[in-house]
C-alpha cells in the first residue's frame, strides 16, 4: 500500500477552473501537506458527449495519485441514469471494491462493497449533501467526510468544494482505506458536479 494511505485525514480541495473540461482536487493531509491529487480523465468521445448530456449521467475516471505522480487507485463510473455504481480499482488496476448509491428521499446513501459485491459500510449523508458518516456493518463509525467551508466567494461563484475525509485509526485493511479516502472525490462527482 502506498504510504499515501497510511494517512488518518485527508482535505480533498477541488480546483477552480474559468472552463473546466474535466474535474481536478489537491490531496492535503492533515497538517496541510500536500500529498497527491486526483485527475479525471476524460477520453475526447467524454468531452463531446458532455455537451449534450447532464454531468449527472456522464461517466467518469478518476486516477489518484501520490505526491510523485504515480497513480495509486482509481475510479470508474459507466453511463448512468438514476442510480451511480463507482468501481474501485488498485494501484495495479485489479477491483477491490465499489460504492452503490442507494435511493432515498432526503438523506443520500452509498453502499460500499468489497470486490465479491458483500457489503462492507454505509455511507449516509445530512439533508444538504454536504456532510457523510461511514459505518461498518456492526454500526460503527470507520470514517468521516465533512464539507470545509472555503469562504463566501468561493462558495458563490464557484462549484468548488473541499471536503475532509477522516478515517478511524482502527481501520487497518488496505482496501477499505483506499475506498474511504476516495469517497469524497466519489461523491462530488456523483452529487454535486451535475
């Protein structure tokens, strides 16, 4: 596992493009150092279907990576219509796991999956989509991803976000780790980009 991982928290920080063709975040960790970040990759049949199709349906690739440009995980999301399944790939491209977005009336829902389709933690969020706690299927908290307030142009003008994804130290498997640290970046694409 890369030592990207081994981190408790991460601050996901969205880049404010004037015309953005694909989306970008810097990956901080804890003490403000960046660490990486995470590139969506768009092939050149993505950016035309992207002009006649909402973000909300369009699929995405999105490639982490650490502080030397090395990708380390990955997401893909196909072509969607109501309900978004993000696979979960590692550093060597073999799936590890997925979030299911589950449907609800007020609060969202991911469900995140090992790579054999078994449940492994619900991510549920507040009613503004804006703050996520992740439990295990015990019930306990493993994880945390909170909406950082950047200022009120930014949060204006701009559809920017920072989010700070906090896993418990418990959480030792390598897998859910990665799955944890990239559920924000996961779920901006899926609720707030469109």
């Amino acid at each position: 596992m890369d030592k990207f991982f081994s981190n408790n928290t991460f601050v996901i920080d969205e880049k404010i493009e004037v015309f953005k063709l694909s989306n970008a975040y810097k990956v901080y960790d804890g003490q403000g150092q960046e660490i990486g970040a995470i590139q969506e990759h768009k092939s050149f049949f993505n950016v035309i279907l992207d002009m006649f199709l909402s973000d909300s349906m369009m699929p995405f690739e999105l490639n982490i990576l650490n502080a030397d440009g090395k990708r380390i995980a990955q997401l893909k999301r196909g072509l969607t219509l109501l309900r978004s399944k993000v696979r979960i790939f590692n550093e060597a491209g073999a799936p590890i796991g997925s979030f299911k977005h589950m449907f609800s009336l007020v609060n969202p829902k991911f469900i995140l999956m090992d790579n054999e389709g078994r449940e492994i933690a619900t991510i549920k969020g507040d009613w503004a989509a804006w703050n996520f706690e992740i439990t295990d299927t015990a019930g306990q908290r493993i994880g945390r991803v909170d909406k950082k307030w950047d200022g009120l142009a930014k949060e204006l003008f701009t559809t920017a976000d920072k989010y700070v994804v906090n896993i418990e130290p418990s959480v030792t498997d390598e897998n859910q780790r990665i799955a944890i640290a990239s559920v924000a970046a996961a779920i901006d694409m899926i609720l707030k980009e469109g």
